[in-house]
C-alpha cells in the first residue's frame, strides 16, 4: 500500500475474478448509471481489496476477500466509448457493460494479485477510527470507500489474515534473501509502525521500489520512515549511498526518518551518507536465519534510541518543517 492513500473495497463474483485473473485484465467497471461514493478519490496507487460472492445469492458471512489490485486510474466512460476499455475487463452477467446513453464508472488498475488463503469477511474484526462496527459487520453494497488515515490499517490487516507467511512474521520462514527486510519490518512493527516491504511507491514519472516502508500516525500527521538493506558480503561504497539518496528525493510521499541498514560502508560512503541525513546501521556482519535475533535486537536498540529521544511535538515540528521545505523546492522547479 502506498502511504497516505485512500483504499477501498470493491464487491463482485468469483467468476468475475477468475476471469479476470486467468485474461489478466486491467480494467474494472461498476454498474451501469451508478456513482458509487468516494470513486472519484482514489488515486495512482490506491489498494483495492476484491470482495467476492462465491456463488448468485450466496449469503454474506459466505463472501470472501480474493485478492486485490492497486488503481492507476479512475474516471467515469460513456457507454459509446467503453469499447476502449472493453477488451481489458470482464463482462459478466450480473455486470454488463454500459450501452450508448448510460455510463459507467472504470478503475484502470495493474498487479491483480490473488491472496494464498482467501480471506472470510466474517473473520475480520478490524475497524476503522470511524466505525461502530468491525469490517465483518459492515454493510458493503458494491463499493466501499476508506480513508486515508485508515486504509493501511484495513489493507495490512485483510493482507496478514490471507497469508500464512506473513501472519507467523517469524524471519526464520523468509527467504534468505529477504531476511534482513524480514527483521527490520519486525522491529518496525514492535516500534508501533505499520510496515510495508519490497513495495513500489509513486515517484516522479514512475515508481520506486523500497525495501521496507513504516508509517504511523503522531498528532494526526503521518510520520515515514524509509529504509534500505543492503545485506552484502562486500561493504556498500559511496556509489550506492548516492543512488540510495536519489532514490529518496524522488518519491511523491517524502519520508521523515531514513534508514540505511549494512553489513558495513566504505568510510566515503559512511560520510556522504550521514552527510545526507541517513541514519546508519552497520551490522558488522551479515544477516542470516541463524543470528536473525542478535541483528534484531541490535536494530531494535538503534531504532529505539532515536524515538525516545524525539517526542510527539518534536516529529510534529520535522513534519511541518518537511511540508514547507517540499512547498519550496517546488516552487523551485
């Protein structure tokens, strides 16, 4: 999920969404002449969570989260024009497409991911900080909007409950290659962060991939904390501290906090990267299943310091001063 999107849910049929998946589609059209709330607010990136009745008529503590997709666009199509759209999506019967003289509603949309282990809409107690009542009990009648300020919560929450993995959180079950990411989201996570990782934020004119992503919400602002593993034999040089930072300024959501993670840098490149204001960790050794707990516990006494040491009002004071600073370099260019 991108940070300080909204997201949403959107309902259909098992057999729009095997269609879908098995055509790779990219397009989603709502019911004809409808205007479902909030469709307008999505942007590029929004998480849409499928929600699907697995048969006509099945009833709702039947229904089942499938998987999801992320939005790249969102308008409303004339029924004369739809044609554009209409080898890209699925029509089924309880969905046709609009005619000339009606018009539909599209989301354009990449990455139809489907979840390991569908997930029951009666299982999930998760709220929203508006909602009297847990998602299993929501009344959800094709398209339901979430907030900003709770779409990571929602998303990350349907997204742990669909995978097995992801629920045990335990670093050991990861891939080598992941492992270090693995530790850092745990450590995140213990800090009270939601954590995203190997995620693909909105850039300028395209997207970056980044390792581990962490966000919470300090006095009704989002706070970000950006971070990059590179759990190399060899020691990071300065080179790649260089495309670290680059990688950062790129990013539409700039991150308040970032965090380099290594085995060990090069004396330039530890220069220029606390010279770029990165927080350094350097493990002295390379993270593996067998030490995971020891390189936990380290970044988790590194990472700790730093937010004891900042108070509420003082992430506050580093959020505003970032807003102003983006509004400058802005200006700018």
């Amino acid at each position: 999920m991108s940070a300080g999107l909204p997201a949403c849910i959107v309902l259909t049929t098992q057999e729009w969404f095997d269609e879908c998946f098995k055509r790779k589609c990219t397009v989603f059209h709502f019911p004809v002449n409808r205007s479902p709330r909030g469709v307008s607010r999505l942007s590029n990136g929004s998480i849409c969570l499928i929600l699907a009745r697995p048969r006509p008529g099945a009833p709702r503590e039947e229904w089942v989260f499938l998987g999801e997709f992320t939005v790249k666009n969102v308008r409303l199509v004339e029924g004369k024009e739809f044609h554009v759209y209409a080898s890209r999506s699925v029509t089924v019967e309880e969905l046709p497409p609009p005619k000339p003289g009606e018009s539909s509603w599209i989301i354009e949309f990449k990455s139809l991911t489907r979840y390991r282990r569908p997930v029951k809409k009666a299982e999930c107690d998760v709220r929203t900080s508006t909602s009297r009542k847990p998602l299993k009990d929501w009344v959800i009648l094709g398209f339901t909007f979430i907030r900003p300020e709770d779409a990571d919560k929602v998303v990350e929450y349907i997204r742990n409950l669909a995978d097995v993995e992801m629920r045990k959180r335990e670093v050991g079950a990861r891939p080598f290659g992941e492992v270090l990411e693995g530790i850092v989201a745990r450590v995140l996570r213990d800090l009270g962060f939601s954590v995203q990782t190997n995620v693909r934020l909105p850039a300028k004119g395209d997207e970056v991939e980044v390792d581990v992503w962490g966000f919470k919400s300090v006095g009704g602002s989002q706070f970000r904390v950006y971070v990059s593993c590179k759990n190399w034999d060899k020691k990071v040089n300065r080179h790649v501290v260089d495309q670290e930072f680059g990688r950062v300024l790129q990013l539409d959501y700039m991150p308040h906090l970032r965090v380099l993670v290594v085995k060990s840098l090069t004396k330039p490149a530890r220069k220029a990267a606390l010279n770029n204001g990165f927080f350094v960790v350097e493990l002295g050794e390379k993270a593996s299943t067998e030490n995971s707990q020891e390189v936990y516990e380290l970044i988790y006494s590194k990472l700790k310091e730093i937010f004891i040491g900042i108070t509420p009002d003082k992430i506050k004071d580093a959020i505003a001063k970032l807003r102003s600073a983006i509004e400058d370099l802005e200006e700018l260019m």
